[in-house]
C-alpha cells in the first residue's frame, strides 16, 4: 500500500467516523490536516491546514466545556457531571452505540 492511499484511507475512515455522529469539529480539522500531507500541500497549504485543525480542536473542547458548565449551573450532581463525561468519552470512541 503507498502512502497515499494509507493517508486517503485514514482520511475516508476519520470523514465516515464524522458521519455516523461523532463530534465533527476536530475530526473535520484533523481530515483536513491529513488531506493536506497527503497532497503535498498542493491544494492546502501547511499554515491553513495548522489553523483548521486547531480551530476544530478549540471548538470541540469549549463546545465540551461549556456542556459542562451549563451542567454544573443548572444543578447537575457530581455524579451526573461525571456520568456525562463517560458518556461523552464512549460515544466518541463508540460512534451511536455510545448513546
């Protein structure tokens, strides 16, 4: 297998994992990222592909932090903030069986 459709596959495998529901914003980021090295930076150069990936990372952990917050503002327990960090942690690792 050549690299480029290693990277092409990894890149397919991260865009159908954004598809079946887990959280894009990262994933998005890092598809971009990958797209990039695999082409050379012929389409994307390496400072915007920094930026996206960034970017997407930023906003999953605030969109993370602030579900957190409003929990703990509207009278979650610790148990319920933990419960709710489990949770969120499976379904990004197991897509919809997670729920």
């Amino acid at each position: 297998m050549t690299v480029e459709i290693a990277y092409t596959l990894i890149a397919f495998l991260f865009a159908f994992t954004t598809i079946i529901g887990v959280p894009g914003a990262a994933f998005v980021g890092l598809i971009i990222l990958i797209y990039a090295i695999q082409s050379d930076f012929a389409s994307i150069a390496l400072s915007t592909a920094i930026i996206a990936f960034v970017v997407g990372l930023i906003g999953s952990l605030m969109d993370n932090l602030a579900t957190l917050v409003g929990a703990k503002k509207f009278g979650a327990s610790k148990y319920g903030i933990i419960g709710a960090i489990v949770g969120m942690v499976a379904f990004i690792w197991l897509g919809p069986i997670g729920i």
